[in-house]
C-alpha cells in the first residue's frame, strides 16, 4: 500500500507546486490539492518523511517538497522526483540533484546521520522574502535548520521562520536544509539532568553558571559534530569570530558522567 501511495502523494505536490506558483487564486487550488494530501497522508506514518517548505514574498509564494523515503535514493527517482518546471514564475524555489533543479525530491530515509539538501531559488524584484516549513512529517529527533552562507546564519525552521532581504536573480549557493539528528555525539540523554548547568553568549564569549564542582571539562560542536574546543572547565571561554549560529556542549565530570545542551549564539 505505501508503495502505491507515494507516487501517489508525489504526483499530487507536483500539482500543488504548480497551482501555487502560477494561478491568480492560489489559495483556492492549494485548499484543494491539500486536501487530497491530508487524505493520502491519513494512511500513513505522522513521521513519513515528508517535508514541505515555502518561500514567499512580493505577494507571491511557492513550495517544494522532499520526502525522505525508502525508495528514495541520491539519484533521479522516476516517479519520485518532479523536476522544476515553472520557470519564469514571480518566484521560483527548487532543491538541487547535482545541477538538476527539483520541485519534488525524493530521498533516503533518515538515519542517525546528519543530511544536508542544497536549495535555490530565482527572483524577479528586490524584496523581503520569508522561508518557512509549509508541513512537515519528519522524525522529531532531527532539528530542521536552514543555514544562510551568506549571512552565516542558523535557523531551527521548527521554531522560527527565516526573513531575509532577496535581490533580483539567481541564488544557487546560499541556502541549505540541514536535518540534523540529535544524538549526533552519542550522549546519552538519561546520564545527567542539563538543569544543573546553565551557560549564555555574550558575543564571542560562552559564560558558565553552576553550582556544581564536579565539571572536569567542556566541548564545543558545530552542527554537523565536528569539535570547535576543549578546553578545561572554567567560568568562560572566549573564541575570535566565532559565527552565529547553533551549537551544541559536551560537559564532562570528573566521574565520567557526560552532560550535553544545546546553545545558540
């Protein structure tokens, strides 16, 4: 049966995307197309994998769709995938396969590995432009994170929606959907409460505040789990142009109990 119903609820966003980009009404034909959407989707998974963003701005606005999928694979899935086809739209807004544009994109599904999808977009006026998640069906132990190169800027889509000031033309390098899972430094959750240890940005400083006296060291990770510092515990830490974004801290105590919490600078 879900074999059968994700060609399904593909074909459909293909629809969807383009009823969005180019009717006068959009909403009408969204109301519709969604419609059939929540239908398909009642018989699956509420984490099926499914993701839809937006972008709109200059009284426009379009989505694409990427499902993360056992059939999905980092090639051209026929029947999956929806090539871009609106070109010449007030917004155009697609994923990337190599150099291939996409409307809809099928994928692998997600792992206990970080995975990283390239977006794009085209614009024909100078504006203000909004990306936002449209719906979405995806793991909750994976952070959505859209990630701005050009302003070196993080943004967790499932808190916020990303503004951001567009220009006319082309932008096929600036924007990344980042799925980030969770446990990327495998820690384990249930080792030690994160309560007993606050820490904050004061520009490029991280201040530390516990009572605890017990925290032998620190660690500092990016987004993909790389190590940024370690350093011994100690009440600051200053870094030179550290970027602004998401990142996560290891705490380790002289017992060897680990502590791991989230930090946004």
């Amino acid at each position: 049966m879900k074999a059968t119903l994700l060609p399904a609820l593909f074909f459909l966003g293909i629809l969807f995307v383009s009823y969005g980009q180019e009717c006068g009404n959009p909403w009408i034909n969204y109301k519709k197309q969604n419609d059939k959407l929540e239908k398909v989707a009642t018989e699956n998974s509420p984490t099926d994998g499914r993701i839809s963003l937006r972008l709109a701005g200059n009284g426009s606005f379009v989505t694409i769709l990427l499902g993360f999928i056992p059939e999905g694979t980092v090639n051209f899935d026929d029947g999956y995938d929806g090539p871009f086809i609106n070109d010449g739209a007030v917004i155009e807004f697609y994923s990337f396969l190599g150099t291939t544009r996409l409307s809809i994109q099928a994928l692998p599904e997600l792992t206990n590995v970080n995975t990283q999808v390239p977006l794009g977009y085209e614009l024909t006026s100078d504006d203000m432009y909004t990306i936002s998640i449209d719906a979405e069906f995806l793991n909750p132990n994976f952070d959505i994170i859209l990630e701005d190169t050009q302003e070196n800027i993080l943004t967790d889509l499932r808190q916020t929606s990303y503004t951001f000031s567009g220009v006319i033309g082309e932008a096929h390098s600036r924007f990344y959907l980042n799925l980030v899972y969770r446990n990327t430094l495998s820690i384990n959750d249930d080792i030690t409460s994160s309560k007993e240890v606050f820490e904050y940005f004061i520009e490029n400083t991280i201040n530390f505040v516990t009572k605890r006296t017990d925290i032998e060291k620190v660690v500092l990770y990016n987004l993909a789990g790389k190590r940024i510092t370690s350093s011994n515990f100690k009440k600051k830490i200053t870094f030179k142009n550290l970027p602004k974004g998401i990142y996560f801290i290891q705490y380790t105590t002289t017992s060897g109990s680990k502590i791991i919490k989230k930090i946004i600078k």
